[in-house]
C-alpha cells in the first residue's frame, strides 16, 4: 500500500496533488555506460565518503552520485533538492525517514526490502517545499518546486497482512467506536484502516486506528469515533 499525505491547512476544498507520467527528454535516466560502479558500499553516516568529508547539512542540496552504491544508514537532514543517479538501499533495522524540499530520483535507484525480504520497518519520504519557492530543474524543460520524479526506480517491499480489505457485516453510524466486520488476518491493535464511503458523498471516507480486535475478529474497536455512516449487510 501506498500512502499519499499532504497537509490541507490553509487549501482550499478543490486544490489537488497531481501524480502524473511525465516524459523526460535528456539526461534522465543517464546513458548506458556512463557511470562505472564502484567495488564497495558507502554509508550515509560516513563522512570521509562524502566529497569534501562532509555529511549532507541542513536544506543542502545532495548528489547521490551514479557511480555509488550507498547505505542509507541514519535519517538524513532535511536537504534542499535530492538528486539519486546511484543506488540508494535503506538499512532493514531501522526506520527511515527523508525529508527534502524536492527528490529526483534521475538515473538511480531508491530500494528498501526485497521480494523475498521485505522492508519490516516505516519507510517515510516527505516533501516539504514551499509551492512558490524557486523552481528546481527536472531536466531542460521540466522544473518544479515540490515534487518527487522517478525517472530511475523506487522500489520499496512491505510485508502486507493476510487479508487486505474486508467487508462490513454491520451497519456502523456517526459517534461507533466499534465495527462488525468478516473476520480479517493480521490486523493488529495500532494499525490505521480506511473505511470507505457508502451513500454518495466521496468525502465520507475515514481513517480510524484499531484499538481492539475480539476472539473471533469480526469486531474492531477503533479511535476516533466514526463521523459518518457507512452501510454493511451479513448478507
């Protein structure tokens, strides 16, 4: 599951959040052969492999570059532009968070997990420009000012419970704080779930956290209460 979140303070009801296939006409990805990987794995933390010695700082712009394979080991400081041409890997003991104004992930890869091990820890990537700040240059054409362009890859692996979606069996109305659902697999107390609409009105959808699942798990005690009602049938 993919998680898209964005603050709405100070929007308007009909301002949106594109996500778009875009064409990208230069240099992204880069030409076979342009790079030569290096033999060994560099860490983020580590300073004396980073150019100058110095590890990324605060609203920096940062070049991953494409000859590099690199561990990203910590949470890296909040950066300007984020620009992937090498192999970014997430550390799988930790969570990891990026924080950057805008991210090009150009002729690299970001990658966390495999398909036979996945990523078992929070993989957070945040965005945080202001939408009339300078431009960033995606390639000669195309720039932006908050945006997170794959040209390369982004490839992240999570482990995803048995059961996905379920169905209610019950009726729930505004102020429940439990649900009568099909009994669902490896949903746990502290997980976020969304209820979908039922009459109409695409904004009556809710995101709840689980508080409580009975013996049988057909029932969920959530927080906060629902504010809207949503239609369920046993049948």
């Amino acid at each position: 599951m993919l998680t898209l979140c964005h603050s709405g303070k100070g929007k308007t009801i009909n301002e949106i959040t594109d996500v778009n296939g875009i064409f990208c006409r230069f240099i992204c990805p880069a030409p076979p052969g342009l790079y030569v990987k290096e033999k060994f794995i560099r860490k983020w933390s580590n300073a004396s492999q980073w150019p100058n010695n110095q590890v990324p700082g605060p609203n920096m712009d940062v070049h991953v570059h494409g000859n590099w394979t690199m561990l990203l080991d910590v949470d890296p400081a909040p950066a300007g532009k984020i620009t992937i041409d090498g192999d970014l890997f997430a550390d799988d003991t930790r969570d990891i968070n990026i924080t950057a104004k805008s991210i090009h992930i150009r002729a690299g890869n970001v990658t966390a997990g495999s398909a036979s091990s996945p990523f078992l820890h929070k993989f957070t990537i945040q965005i945080t420009n202001n939408k009339n700040a300078t431009q960033y240059s995606i390639d000669e054409l195309v720039g932006g000012n908050k945006f997170i362009v794959v040209t390369g890859s982004l490839n992240v692996f999570a482990k995803h419970p048995e059961t996905t979606q379920t169905t209610l069996t019950k009726s729930a109305f505004v102020g429940n704080t439990s649900i009568e659902v099909s009994a669902v697999n490896e949903w746990n107390v502290g997980d976020e779930i969304g209820i979908s609409p039922s009459y109409g009105n695409y904004r009556h959808y809710e995101k709840v956290r689980i508080t409580g699942i009975n013996a049988d798990r057909t029932i969920i005690s959530i927080t906060p209460a629902l504010r809207f009602n949503h239609y369920g049938d046993s049948g």
